[in-house]
C-alpha cells in the first residue's frame, strides 16, 4: 500500500511541485504512523508487494534520505525499479532485496543516493558457469554449507544476537547467488534464505592481488574473503528468520 500510495502520488506530480517531505508526512501516515515490516514467510507475490511497501517506508523514516530534497526527476529511477517489479523476474526481485537495505542505510550526502540508485539496475544474477574462478568459489562456499562444525558456531552466533534460543535452518538449504553490478564497493548482501555475492568485485580484487601476489596466493586470499561474506551474511539471515522480520 504504501508502494502503491507513493507511486500514485509520484505519478500526479509529474507537471506539479513533487516533495517526498509531503508524501511522508502528510499521505503516508494515513495508512501507517511507523516503519512497515515483512513476513519472510509470506507467498512471494504477497512477499514482493511487501517488500516494496517497506523500502518506501523505511525512506520516509530514514532522516539520512529525507533530509534531502530529491526533484521528481531524481527519484525517477526508484520510481521505475517499483513499477517493473510488479511481475515477477529474478534480477528484479534481487535489486528490491538490495534496496531494501539501502532504505535503512545511513548516506550522508546526496549524490551518493543517486549514484546507488542510477546504478541498481547493472544488478543481475550470473547464471553461467565459464567463469573458472566464480566455479571454484562456488564449490568452496558449498563446502562451507556442508561443515557442521563450521555451521553450529554461525548458528550459535545466530540466537545470542536474536535472544530466540530455536532457530529454524537447514545451512544445505540456503542459497548462494553470484551476482553482478556496477556498484563499486559491494561486495554482497543477504536475502531471506539466500546471501548475494558481486562477482565483479571479486574479479575486480584479484585482477589487484596478481599484480603483487602469484596466483595461488590471489586466489587463497578471495577464498577467505568469501569466508568472511559467508560469515556475516548467513548470520544475518539466521537472526531475520528468529525474529520473523
């Protein structure tokens, strides 16, 4: 509703005075006075609709993006990623995940909110299998999901930080997506049952170490890089699916 709220209004303002500080204090609050949540357990068309509603209203409570003021132009590429991802497409339904997070992000200066939106649509997952060095840090994160050992303390780190003492996972269950962008800097980011890995920045990083490492070390290095990612990420989707949020 509020995806839906927020685009009408977008839409009416096309020749008018747009003002996201309108939208979020006057029309917004009209359906919710708080921060909307998700039911990771949801159908997925309920589940994308939601998430949509929770990126506008994460922005419309984010005073590092409010206390911009964006021109209707500005926002016309936030606009385009809600309206397209009305059907279902995979790179569609990873770019909402990313902007998601980049909703609750703490950016400080403007151009950097456009940046990240004039870029989000360069993500898209990597279906193909050429890539030597996307295969061989695929099978070692596949590794990772298979070592109980390894996976108890991730577990473990899990129900500390959410306080929920049961937390329902199977690590062979979760998802690993190699994706690629044009966002520098990303290294990855964490779905509901699944962690996105950028492929590009991976490259990126090795092409840097083999001018100062040989190969071997290179590539021993992104190993423990994806350990890192692997860590952090599946961390968070742990504590998401304690708390239901």
């Amino acid at each position: 509703m509020a995806s839906r709220l927020f685009l009408d209004y977008f839409d009416r303002c096309k020749h008018l005075d747009f003002s996201f500080e309108f939208f979020r204090t006057e029309i917004l609050p009209m359906i919710t006075p708080k921060k909307m949540k998700l039911n990771p357990n949801a159908e997925q068309k309920i589940f994308i609709n939601q998430l949509k509603d929770s990126i506008v209203s994460n922005l419309a409570f984010n005073p590092y993006f409010y206390k911009f003021v964006f021109r209707h132009e500005e926002l016309v590429l936030l606009e385009n990623i809600l309206l397209s991802s009305e059907k279902y497409d995979q790179n569609k339904f990873v770019q909402l995940i990313f902007l998601l997070h980049l909703s609750k992000a703490n950016i400080e200066d403007k151009t950097s909110w456009n940046n990240f939106f004039l870029f989000l649509g360069s993500i898209n997952t990597i279906n193909t299998s050429e890539s030597i060095l996307k295969n061989d840090l695929d099978e070692f994160l596949h590794q990772l999901k298979k070592c109980k050992k390894f996976t108890d303390k991730i577990f473990a780190v899990g129900k500390e930080i959410s306080g929920v003492k049961e937390i329902q996972n199977n690590f062979e269950d979760l998802e690993i997506v190699f994706i690629s962008s044009s966002i520098s800097g990303l290294n990855g980011f964490s779905g509901i049952n699944s962690i996105y890995i950028d492929l590009t920045e991976l490259i990126r990083k090795h092409r840097a170490l083999i001018n100062s490492v040989y190969e071997a070390k290179a590539q021993t290095v992104l190993r423990f890089e994806c350990l890192r990612l692997f860590v952090h990420e599946s961390c968070h989707v742990l504590i998401r699916q304690g708390l239901n949020d």
